[in-house]
C-alpha cells in the first residue's frame, strides 16, 4: 500500500478545564522536514511532539499548528507591556488634542487595545500534554487516512500506465523479429547489388551479414525490460515506501527504452519506444507524490 506525501488532518482533545486543537498538513518534498507552530507554554516540548510526528510520517514537508485553550491551575495570569499601554495613551491625548475633545480619557478607551496585554504562559502539567498528543494522534491519523486513499488513486493510475508500457514490450518483441529478419534480407539484397560481379564465399557473406543485423537485436533489452516491470510492480504492491525505490526502476527502464529506440531499424519499434518514455515520464510525475 502506498501513501500520497499530500494531506491533511485535523484533532482534538480535552476536558472542561483543558483542551488541544491539532492541524497537520503535509506537501510534498525530496526531503523529510517537520515544522511546528506552538503556543509558549508548550516550547519546550518542541522535540518531543516531533519525534511523536517522526514515527508515524516518513516523507514530505509536515506543517503542524497546536492551540490550547485553558482554565485551571496551570492557565497562567496576564501581564502589561508598559511600552504599548504608553504608547496607546499618548495616541490618545495626540487625537484629543487634534479633535479638541473636552472629555477626559476614560480606562475603556485604554482597555480597547488588547495588544497592551499579554498572557504570561506556565508549563503545561503533565495530564494536560497528554491531552495534546492525543489531539496530534488524531491528526496525524487523520491526515495518514487522506494520504492512503490519495496513495490508492496514484497507485490505479501508476499501475496502469505499468500496464500500458507492458503491452508495448510485447509489441516491439514481436515486431523486432520481423524486423531484423528483413534486415538481414535487405542487406543481403544491397550486397549482393554491389559486388554482382566479384567471386564471394557465401557462406562468409551471410555471416558478416549476421552479425551485423545482431548490432541491431534488442532481445535483452526486452527481457530487462519486463524484469524491470515485474519488479516496479512488485515494489508497489509491497512496499512500505517504494517511492525512491520506483523513481530509480523508472530510470532504468526509460533506458532500456533509449537504447532500444537507438538500435532498432524498425520505425515501428521506434515509435512504441516512444510511447513506453511518454507513459515512464507521466509515471516519474506521480511517483513525486509517492512517500
């Protein structure tokens, strides 16, 4: 079964007092990164909560934002910034002033501005960071079911374009034996035109003729060919995280297709070479969706 790197997942978990709301979205990425956003109360549990996403993802970048809300011994107080309450009665008394207005300042007009406050966060207890995991368990579970039912839709498309790329070998390897057959004859043919008059060891021409319609054999290349689908195939089916794995048996598959296409003296073959890189590359494409 494979998975999409692209998801989303959505948490929560909580008590009257206590309680955590978990957002995880992933995209996709070469790279394995995970990103959090946490309130200060829970900064130094930044590891940790990591690590908990670590186990259970294995690819993408990982975009995490937990929020808490509570009311309980461990809630904290409030505290002023001086600085901004200053500065919000000196804008003020400058508007007072302006607009000649009468009217002292009253503490409403102060109490408006909530930037003046600040919540000064404590240490979350123990039973409530339980309650925070629980919330990121959920999202990232939630988040795993949308990348497994995306990996489903990748893995339909993939195994049929594996499918398509099949049906080709088939034809090239049919083709191909025709192909070099007439080869080999057109050759003889042209020979033949062009030392009508000389004495030759027929034997000894048909053998220089031969190996040179072997140059254009590509009967391994087929055979690496299906070994490398039965394999590709395989990977998909059973691996865990296949992605890199099937990103390098598509290289050497679109290889196998080149050097085909370079040795064939069939159009025919050529073009079915052609279509056999159209599907690999189409293929690369959702493979970079692969965790």
């Amino acid at each position: 079964m494979i998975y999409s790197m692209t998801g989303y997942g959505k948490g929560t978990a909580g008590n009257k007092k206590f309680s955590a709301e978990v957002e995880v979205k992933s995209v996709n990425s070469r790279f394995f990164e995970v990103y959090l956003k946490l309130p200060p109360a829970l900064a130094s549990f930044d590891y940790e909560l990591k690590e908990i996403i670590k186990s259970k993802v294995k690819r993408g970048k990982i975009n995490a934002s937990i929020s808490i809300n509570r009311d309980g011994p461990d809630s904290g107080s409030t505290s002023i910034d001086l600085n901004k309450l200053n500065n919000h009665i000196s804008i003020l008394k400058k508007i007072k002033s302006a607009a000649k207005i009468k009217e002292n300042i009253k503490l409403e007009d102060i109490l408006v501005n909530k930037d003046i406050f600040s919540p000064e966060e404590t240490k979350i207890s123990t039973s409530n960071f339980s309650i925070v995991k629980n919330a990121l368990n959920k999202a990232i579970a939630e988040l795993n079911r949308m990348k497994k039912n995306e990996g489903s839709v990748l893995a339909k498309d993939i195994i049929q374009r594996a499918v398509q790329i099949e049906k080709n070998v088939v034809l090239i390897e049919k083709e191909s034996g025709k192909s070099i057959n007439k080869y080999f004859d057109s050759l003889k043919k042209r020979a033949l035109e062009l030392i009508s008059n000389a004495k030759i060891d027929k034997d000894r021409l048909n053998l220089e003729l031969a190996l040179l319609s072997e140059r254009a054999d590509i009967t391994e290349e087929c055979v690496r060919l299906n070994s490398h689908l039965s394999f590709f195939k395989s990977s998909l089916k059973n691996e865990k995280e296949p992605g890199r794995k099937l990103n390098f048996l598509c290289q050497e598959i679109n290889r196998e297709a080149n050097t085909i296409s370079s040795k064939s003296v069939s159009t025919a073959v050529i073009h079915k070479a052609v279509h056999i890189k159209e599907e690999i590359e189409k293929i690369r494409e959702q493979i970079q969706n692969i965790e």
